[in-house]
C-alpha cells in the first residue's frame, strides 16, 4: 500500500462498501479507524451507526461494530 504524498482533501476517515441490494461500491464515513462497518438493510437501535445511500437509490444502515 502507497502512502499519499499530499494531504488529503478530507480529513474524514472513510471506506467502502457494497449495497447489500445491489453491490454497488458506495463510501461511508468511518467514526474510527478501528471499526469495522457491517452493512444491514434493516434498521435496529444499537450501536453507531449511519444511513447510506447508493447511487441507484437504495437505502441502508452501516453499523459500527
Ligand atoms: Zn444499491
């Protein structure tokens, strides 16, 4: 893995994931490096999470476990 020269234009740390209707690649913020998002596509009251959307529209939770 290359280590970037420049800063980065956002100091967000971010990833990917795929659409779990679609799997389409689609970045989410990423609260701490250490976590490890799970996709979900139904909601549920626990945890850090966040909603994404991907480019066809589809909606989804990303949990932080
Ligand atoms: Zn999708």
């Amino acid at each position: 893995m290359e280590r970037a020269t420049t800063a980065p234009p956002d100091r967000t740390a971010g990833t990917t994931v795929a659409c779990p209707h679609c799997e389409r690649a689609v970045a989410v913020p990423v609260p701490d490096e250490d976590a490890d998002p799970t996709v979900s596509t139904r909601v549920a009251a626990f945890g850090d999470h966040t909603v994404a959307h991907c480019s066809a529209g589809h909606r989804f939770w990303v949990y932080y476990c």
